[in-house]
C-alpha cells in the first residue's frame, strides 16, 4: 500500500500549500534520546525531516537508520545521500534498502571533502557527482542498475537536490544555473537551497529561476541563527552563506538571543514566502524553537 | 613513454557530428611509438573524416604537444588553417590536448584515451595534470581536465563549496570548475556545459595486458629486468 501512497512531504509539496522541512543531524555515537526529543518538537510542524548524511565529513550514526527511526516515530524523513563515502554499488544498495524500509525521499548531493571533516586520513571516493546519482535513482526506478541489469521490482522515490542562490562569482553563479538545469533533466522533483540571510539575494536568484523557466517546487534554506559568533564563522567559513552586518549587529545586540533568533528567522520566512514553495529550516540544536518560528505560516 | 589508445571511432564521430571542418593536430612524441601517433595515422584519420563530408584545413604534426611555447611557435604560420576549422582534433595525451587547449581558442577534441605515463612524462612544462583514466572528456571541459583539477572530480558542475573562485579542499587552490567554465567561455562553448556527462569508466584506469604489450612498454620493462 505505502508503495504508492504518496507520504506527507511530497503530498503537501505538490498539493501547492506553502511547505517546512526540518534537518537532525544524527548523533555521534548509538545514543538516539536527543534526536527522539527533536523529532517531538518536529513531528507537527514540518512536513518533512532531512536527515544529513555525515554532514561536515563527521562520522556519526547514519542517515539510513535515523530516517528509519523517524518513520517509526511518525515522521516524514528525507534520506540526505552524499556521494562522498560510497561507490556506485554501495549508493545503488543503499537507495534500495531505504525503498523497503518506507523511506520515499531522497535528496542528492554531492558531499563535503573529508578533508574538512573530523576523519581527514580518509579517501574521498566521489565516484559519481550529484547529477549523476539522480540518473542513477531514475535507472533504479525505470527497474534497472547501472549495468543495466534488471531489478525484482522499481523503487520509487520522491527526488530533491540542492542549489545555493548566493554563490559569489559569475562562473560558480552560472554553473549553479547551469547544474540545477541538469538536475532537473536527471529527475529532480524539488530543491532546498543553501541557507540564505538575505530576502534580496534569494529574490534576485528566483527571478533568474523563472527567467529560465524552471517551475520545480524550491524550498529556501534558513538557518536559525544563535548568536553573532555562529554569524561571523559562517561568514568566515561557509562558502555561499553571508550574514549582512544587520543581522550581526543585531545579535551582538540582545541579551535574549533566542528571541532574536526566532524574530529574524520568522521575519527572512515571511519575506521569502511569496517567490518559493517553502522553507528549509536548520536549528541546529534549536528544534525547539522551530513551532515559534513557523507558528504565522500555518 | 605515455601510453595512449584511440577512442572507439563511434565515440569520436558522435563527438564531431556537428563539426564541418576540423584542423587535426597530432604529437610526434609518445604517440608514435604507442601507434597511435605520426604522419600515417593522421593521413588516415583526414580520409575517414572526409568519408563523413567533413573538410580537414590542415594537419599539423608537432613533436612534443605538451610544451606550449612550442606549439605556439609551430602554429603561427598554420593560423589561417587553424582559424579556418570549427575545431580542433587532437592526437595526443590527456596533457597534450590541455596544453593545445589553452593555446588555441577553439573546441580541442581528444582523438585518444590515455591508459598510463609508463613510466615518464615527455616533455611536459606545463601546469597541466592527466589522471591517465582512458575516459578522456577534455572537449567537454574547455581543455582543463575535471578529474585533475577538481578534488571531487565533478563531472556536471562545481559544487557549492567554492569561494571568490578557490576551492573548498584548499584556499590557496583554484576551483576547477571557475576555470572549466571560464575557458570555455573565451572559447564562446558555454552551451557544452549543458550535456549530462556520465559516471566515468573506472575499469579503463588500469591499462590491459595487451596494451602492455607495446614495442616502447616491453623495452621498458627489459631495463628495470
């Protein structure tokens, strides 16, 4: 039956009703109690759970077993599947073990180096690329492998990619044009973008969005900003995300972070809302100040 | 020596279908003694090309195509027949094409794979780097190769990882991707970029027994015996 039910996040997507994913970043090590308590915090206000797959190149429980565990818990997880740590065998095996245990979302990406991670001694396999591993779910999916052999029986999965609006020159702007053109031939049903600070940054990406006629569901990526620390590292370290001085300042600011965190993300969410079909909002941590950040939109 | 083998000729005919006419450029250094190389085999390849209704505007043998200064100074008096050609064919290593590459301002297509550096790397000068994997698509990426000079080894694109044009592995390093796109750029080929480039052919990395079995090969082989 689950087969071909479509499950919560894919339902409310396409049924054009303004959409919230989430992200838990399963832990290190085989405790489960933290992500069980986010998932609590989640599991009414998001329509679909990411679950990240060694984000930073950091080894932890994996994505597979925690989407897994949400399902059981009555969540709707999105299997995160890097390229990174598995060849086209493992990735292919691993797309089919999700699809018997009911998970039904994929996102495709092609993963950090290691080398940023906490095991940088450990060899980057990158096999295959993003765009490729979309081809590779829509050749599972038409009831073939890569080597062309035929399966027992088609999964089917509900595909989303990502794409970051603010990359800062013109090559790596077009190229992400160009990628996210490819993503969608190969089968991309929705994007999540890199979190993003600046309402203007992600107007102007969607306009050249619907320049090129793209018309795929894209959720704007947030990130739930806990103080001006976190702002400066992100500005300093993460390529494609920038905090505006504002925003930092406003942080440096307060005394009452959480409040201030809640306010800017609840105010960049309705500024974003009328050019995209949701938000994608990261806590890191902060789970449980999600329900007060969506709390207008529903 | 470098050891080359010729693409599969469906392979590089599907590549030159839209060309009409092509400058074939070939090196007289390793390839000739991998037979994949010299004079003949460019004699032969200007009669298959024209079997197709394709014109040839010249042929250029050049003895070391990984020196760039040089094929700058050999080219100059061939610039009309170069300037007259939609592209250009070249047989040649990975290193060789991306050296011709950044010299002429037109699509360099690979007419060979390369399969292993045997041993030496010619007379390469050059800032070039071949992964010698046989699956060569340096046409695809305006003459930089995707597999040396990204550490992901993206086929379809950069990642989201790069900064002002530097990579996410290393600041000081160039994203590879912001010189793919920005050669073929010069060139005027940005539409290549659009084409879905498959997962490479992993199995064409080690180079087979019989290949091994070349004249250069086996008199390397007697000297470390």
């Amino acid at each position: 039956m689950e087969s071909i039910k479509k499950l919560k996040f894919e339902k409310n997507l396409r049924s054009g009703k303004f959409a919230v994913t989430c992200e838990i970043g399963p832990p290190k090590g085989a405790g489960v109690e933290e992500i069980r308590e986010a998932a609590g915090y989640l599991k009414d206000v998001a329509d679909g759970i990411n679950v990240t797959d060694l984000q930073s190149s950091v080894m932890r429980l994996g994505s597979l077993a925690t989407c897994h565990l949400l399902k059981e818990w009555g969540l709707d997880p999105i299997f995160q599947v890097t390229c990174r740590d598995r060849n086209r065998l493992a990735l292919q095996s691993d797309l089919l073990s999700a699809y018997v245990l009911g998970i039904r979302n994929v996102l495709a990406l092609t993963g950090d180096y290691t080398t940023i991670g906490d095991h940088p001694q450990a060899e980057p396999v990158f096999d295959i690329d993003s765009v490729q591993l979309l081809w590779v779910i829509k050749n599972l999916e038409e009831g073939k492998d890569l080597a062309g052999k035929e399966l027992t029986q088609k999964p089917s999965f509900f595909k989303g990619a990502v794409v970051n609006p603010g990359a800062d020159t013109e090559a790596s702007y077009e190229l992400q044009i160009i990628k996210m053109k490819k993503k969608i031939d190969q089968g991309a049903q929705f994007f999540q973008t890199q979190a993003i600070f600046d309402a203007e940054v992600f107007k102007r990406f969607m306009e050249r969005v619907h320049k090129e006629n793209i018309d795929v569901p894209i959720l704007a990526g947030i990130i739930l900003l806990k103080s001006e620390k976190m702002a400066n590292y992100m500005n300093k370290f993460i390529p494609g995300v920038f905090v505006p001085e504002p925003l930092v300042k406003k942080m440096e600011g307060t005394m009452d972070k959480v409040s201030m965190c809640i306010e800017i993300a609840s105010r960049l969410t309705e500024e974003v809302k009328p050019y995209c079909a949701g938000v994608h909002i990261q806590a890191l941590g902060w789970e449980k100040h999600i329900p007060a950040v969506v709390k207008n939109l529903k | 020596m470098i050891l080359t083998e010729f693409k599969p000729v469906e392979e590089l005919l599907e590549k030159l279908k839209e060309e009409k006419k092509i400058f074939i450029m070939g090196c007289g250094g390793c390839p000739e003694g991998a037979d994949t190389g010299g004079k003949a085999v460019l004699t032969d390849m200007k009669g298959e090309l024209e079997k197709e209704e394709k014109t040839i505007t010249g042929i250029l043998e050049i003895d070391f195509l990984c020196q760039k200064a040089l094929i700058r100074s050999r080219i100059k008096p061939r610039m009309d027949e170069i300037k007259n050609a939609d592209s250009v064919l070249v047989f040649s290593c990975g290193l060789g094409v991306q050296a011709t590459s950044a010299v002429i301002d037109k699509v360099c297509y690979p007419a060979l794979n390369t399969i292993t550096f045997g041993g030496i790397t010619g007379m390469w000068q050059g800032t070039e780097r071949c992964d010698t994997c046989g699956n060569c698509i340096l046409d695809y990426t305006g003459g930089i190769c995707p597999y040396t000079a990204c550490p992901k080894k993206l086929e379809n694109g950069a990642c989201a990882g790069q900064s002002n044009g530097k990579c996410e592995v290393d600041p000081e390093r160039d994203c590879g991707w912001e010189l793919i796109y920005n050669s073929l750029k010069r060139i005027g080929k940005l539409d290549i970029l659009n084409k879905f480039i498959p997962p490479r052919d992993y199995s064409k990395i080690l180079p087979s027994a019989s290949l091994r079995k070349t004249r250069l090969w086996a008199l390397d082989e007697e000297e470390i015996v």
